[in-house]
C-alpha cells in the first residue's frame, strides 16, 4: 500500500526539519560558550550634559488602562538631564487609556518634561505607523522604544548611548526582565522561552558574527540607521524583526548587551499569550517571505545567509511539530508491525538532547540565580517537560500563524493587554480586554486533547508502546491544558 509509506515519508521529512532546526540551536549554543573576548566597554566621559546626545523615547500604546500610568512614571525616572530627551506618547486607544496618558502627559509638562501626547484615531499601520508617524515629530538623533508593559531601569540611557560613539552601530538592544516571572506555571513557561532567545539566541548570534534582531521594545535605535534602512514598514506583524535585518543589510551593526536589563510584564492569561505568540509567529514567517530573496541576493557571509534563513523560517517548525504528533498515532500501529523497516526514532533523541542543553544553559548557567545551583537545577527537570508539553500544545495555533504568514495573508495586529501584574500577587480577574468567544482553533485543541488521549489509551493497553505512549501523554497533556486555560481565561462575568 503506497498510503503507509507515504505518512512515514511525510512524518520523516518533519522529523529531519525538527532535527535540523536544533541543530542550529546547538551551533548558537557553541558561539555562546565557547572562549571569546568580551567587547570592552566604551570609556567615554558621558557624565556631562554637554556630551550627552539628545534621545527621542517612543511609547507605543493601544489600549493599556491598567499599565499606562506606571509606565510614564516610570519613564520620567530616567537618570538622564530634562534638557537632554523628549518624550512621545503615541497612545492611539479608542478606551479611556487616552484620557489616563493625557492627564499624565499634563502632570509632566508641569514638572518641566519634554513630553508630548501623539493620538491618532485612524490606527493606520499599527505599532509600524505610530512609530513613523511619531519620527516626523521627534528632535532625538537617537530613539529609545518601550512597550506599555516594561519599567526600564533609571540608568538605561547612561547604560546604552555611550555604544553609538562606534559609527558603525545601529541598534542597542537589552535583556529582558519578568517581573512576573513567578506569578503562575504560565509566565514561568514564558521565561524559560524568553530566556533562551536573551542569551543562548540573542548571544550565540552576536558572537558567531551572524545578523541580529532588535526584539520591538527596550533598545535604542540610531534616527539615521532608520532612515536609511527604509523606516518602519506595517507589511509584516513584526516591524521591528523587518527592520532589523534591513538595516544590517545596509551595513548598520545591532549590537546585544546581555548585562544590561530591562524589566517587563509576562502576559499573564492564556488568551493573551496566544495572541502575542501568533503575531510573532505569523510575523516572523511574513519577514522570511518578505526577506528572504533579498538575504540571499545581498553581500552577507554564507553563514549569515544561512544562519538568517533558519532564523527567519523558524516559526515554520511548528507546522513540522503539528505534523509529527498528528502522524504519530497511525504510525504506532504501523510501526508495531514494521518496526525494523521503520526503526529510526533516534534522529528524534538527538532533537531532544540538543534543545535540552540549550534551555539547560539558558535557565541554569546563563543568567543570575535566583536560587542555589541544585534548586535550579531540580526547577529546569520540572518544568522542562512541562514546557515541551505546552509548547507542542500552542503547535495548532501557531501552525495556522505560520501557514498564513507564508502564504502573505493579510490580518490585523492584535496587541497582548497586560494587567500591572507585578510579581506573584495581583489578579486579572473581572478586568477588561478577554477574549468573550471560543474560538474554531480553541475547539481544535480540545478535541486533539482527546486525540492523544486515546492514543496513551491504546498505546500502553493494547500494544504495550512505552514511547510512543510517553510523547502522547505529553501530547495529551499539551493540547489539554492549553485548551482549559483558554476557556478558563475568557472574559469573567
């Protein structure tokens, strides 16, 4: 029957697209642990006024009642001379988040701030057109940009203009920080993600002389790398990853400082996560339509070429993951009969191994401990598992995110609310922007819960496969658990 042969085909090409990807991880993974010099830092006398370069920092906001407010505060605590930056406000809510930034753009001015309210009530080109729109206003020759959800620390600027003394050099950008990080099993999945990109990712590319991004938010762009990059394009869900590589394209360099942190908010519901994780997914696939014939077409290295293309095409691993736990379960009874015409599940381990040792050394070894070297290591064998689960979870939604990026459909940017959640305390209940509708994919999931439940079923009773029933239980528990925090998470009454 060509039927059999042509799922093993289709689940083995998944399979090799999965394996390959990790591979890239571990190649990043070298780069990062591998003996480098550390650039020194620049020794620049910045302490004068008159030294200082004029900074223009942008706040991008869109409905954000809960956090608006502490963001301007914390902003207006910049150690930096009044004289030397200007503040833009580009707030396009339709709630009362407008009022709320008005009053406090008021409040400012008072205090002697250069500090300006841009409200546009057409929203045209999202997040990309505030941006754009703000520069034509804006006096700094260097931006700074956060989102409504961070609280960068007091000596970010003293921290990060010193770097654009190098002529060379576009775009600084900074770690993120959770100040929520402990909150609930959801933001601790979160961080453990974030944190490989901040380290291991992020890194790994800086010292393997590979392109970089700047990650939307907590960095400071050069005005004219901006500029001659083309500006801010809204034909992606990711303007700052399209930006980012058109501007090393032209020669600009992104420089990471990984020492340097900037605090910010974990979305802190289910809904709310799924909607950031598609726009990044879906982003990400619309960059590599967008750029990948211009990467390949440029005078970049061919480790940069290749090293941006698995970048890029990343999100795309998901429609491979999707496509492994689907297959997998006619597979087990096929396998069951031809288990040495089909006996290759060791590609499968060397995937594993290589994304343990990359998330073992983002969460572990990377970054400051919170806790004693036993104690993290005993958290990362609990919650890594748990983080394999509810990433193959979110493979559906993501899958969808991927395909329609690909294919260049057209759909609107979908921002993720926060709720001045600030550490294990707080609560979102009975607030504004949930989700109120379940959604086609949300059913999906739930149904491919049950799925994989059945298959752990048959899977131990009746063919005794102990592998195959250890992935389809993490699969079960996958798709299940994000099925009943997006139903738990919709709008309280």
């Amino acid at each position: 029957m060509v039927l059999p042969y042509l799922l093993v085909f289709v689940y083995t090409l998944a399979i090799i697209y999965i394996t390959v990807y990790c591979l890239m991880q571990v190649q990043l993974l070298y780069f990062y642990t591998r003996p480098k010099m550390r650039e020194k830092g620049l020794l620049a006398d910045l302490e004068s006024p008159k030294e200082l370069p004029f900074v223009t920092i942008q706040l991008p906001i869109f409905n954000e009642r809960y956090v608006v407010e502490r963001l301007i505060d914390n902003i207006a605590k910049i150690d930096y001379p009044k004289e030397c930056f200007e503040i833009q406000v580009l707030d396009d809510s339709t709630d009362e988040t407008v009022e709320i930034s008005r009053r406090k753009v008021e409040e400012y001015k008072e205090k002697g701030y250069q500090i300006e309210l841009v409200h546009r009530v057409d929203r045209q080109g999202y997040k990309a057109g505030a941006l754009r729109d703000g520069l034509l206003k804006a006096k700094g020759k260097l931006v700074a940009i956060f989102d409504a959800d961070f609280l960068p620390n007091p000596d970010f600027l003293r921290k990060t203009v010193a770097h654009f003394e190098n002529e060379e050099i576009g775009v600084v950008q900074t770690r993120w920080e959770h100040i929520n990080k402990d909150y609930s099993l959801l933001t601790q999945m979160q961080a453990m993600q974030l944190d490989v990109h901040f380290t291991v990712e992020q890194r790994g590319r800086k010292d393997g002389k590979c392109l970089l991004q700047f990650n939307g938010t907590a960095g400071l762009w050069r005005r004219e790398t901006i500029d001659d990059a083309g500006g801010w394009e809204a034909d992606t869900l990711t303007e700052d990853l399209d930006l980012s590589y058109r501007a090393q394209i032209k020669g600009w360099k992104i420089i990471y400082l990984q020492d340097v942190t900037s605090p910010a908010e974990l979305p802190a519901e289910m809904n709310g996560l799924k909607s950031q994780q598609f726009r990044w997914t879906k982003g990400g696939a619309e960059t590599a339509r967008k750029m990948l014939p211009t990467i390949w077409q440029s005078n970049l290295s061919r480790r940069q070429k290749i090293h941006a293309s698995a970048h890029l095409l990343s999100s795309s691993v998901f429609i491979s993951i999707l496509l492994t736990a689907v297959l997998s379960v006619p597979l087990m009874f096929l396998f069951e009969h031809h288990a040495d015409e089909f006996s290759y599940g060791y590609i499968f381990y060397i995937a594993l191994i290589g994304v343990s040792m990359v998330y073992y050394t983002a969460n572990v070894h990377a970054i400051p401990r919170e806790r004693t070297y036993l104690r993290s290591v005993l958290k990362f064998l609990f919650l890594f598992p748990v983080f394999l689960s509810l990433s193959m979870g979110l493979s559906l939604h993501n899958t969808i995110a991927a395909i329609q990026g690909l294919l260049g459909k057209q759909t609107a940017f979908i921002r993720t609310p926060k709720f001045n959640i600030t550490g294990i305390g707080g609560t979102f209940k009975k607030q504004h922007y949930f989700s109120q509708k379940i959604d086609f994919t949300t059913i999906m999931e739930g149904l491919l819960a049950v799925y994989f439940a059945v298959a752990v079923y048959y899977g131990f009773f009746v063919l005794n496969n102990i592998p195959f029933v250890i992935y389809h239980s993490m699969l079960a528990f996958g798709f299940g658990t994000i099925f009943y925090y997006s139903i738990r998470h919709l709008r309280f009454k």
